[in-house]
C-alpha cells in the first residue's frame, strides 16, 4: 500500500486544483465576470485567488514530493502529502469563505509542504553522501 501512497496525493492534487478550477468558473458565471476579465464581483475575485494561490503552491509542493518519494521517504513524504492536501483544502473553502479566515488552513498546507521538503533533501544528500 505504501508504494501507492504517493499516486493517491498526486491524483487528490489533481481533484483539488479542478475543484479550485471549478470554483473560479462557477463564481465567474454567478457573477457576470465575463473572460478574460479577473477582477468583479468580491466572491469572483477570492475563487480566482483561490484558484491561483492553489497553483503556485502546487508548483513547490510536487517537486518535493518527487524528491521525499524517490530518495526513500515515500511513506512520510506521502503523509506530508495528505497534509498538505487536507490543508489546502481548508485553505480554499475557508477563503472563498471569508479571506481573513484562510490563515490555518495556510499553516496546515505549509507544515506538509515543509515536511515533504526536509525529509527530500534529507534522502537527496543521504544518497549523494553514500554514493
């Protein structure tokens, strides 16, 4: 099951960026925000930083999955992985939400992402140094 773990975070990113995906349009559709305009209606606005915010994070968090799986922490980088996720996904419903409310959700996601990335180049230096 471990050797699985890894794929299971990478499709729930996938689930989570569509839902963020979706967000965005559904608001942009609700409030009349016609593309490729960004700015509008408040709640158009919080789901597209959202949306945004979820993809940048995204981009730091699955190299250092990568780098936790193939240099031998796939269970803990998974776990870090189901953190992050779970986070995220607090972050995203507690902004669309109200924006000032975001800042746990944010800190969950960050410690998961922090774990991914100490325990990557924990093994990436492990297997330069052993050779």
């Amino acid at each position: 099951m471990i050797q699985h773990l890894p794929a299971v975070v990478v499709l729930l990113t996938i689930l989570l960026q569509f839902g963020a995906m979706w967000a965005t349009g559904h608001a942009r559709e609700k409030y009349g925000v016609k593309a490729p305009a960004i700015t509008g209606h408040p709640a158009f606005e919080r789901a597209w930083r959202v949306q945004m915010n979820t993809l940048e994070s995204t981009m730091v968090f699955l190299p250092s999955l990568w780098l936790a799986v193939q240099y031998g922490f796939p269970l803990w980088g998974s776990l870090g992985g189901l953190v992050w996720v779970f986070g995220r996904t607090w972050y995203a419903v507690a902004y669309l939400a109200d924006a000032s409310k975001r800042g746990p959700g944010f800190m969950v996601s960050a410690a998961g992402w922090a774990v991914t990335l100490v325990v990557g180049v924990i093994g990436l230096v492990r297997a330069i140094a052993i050779g």
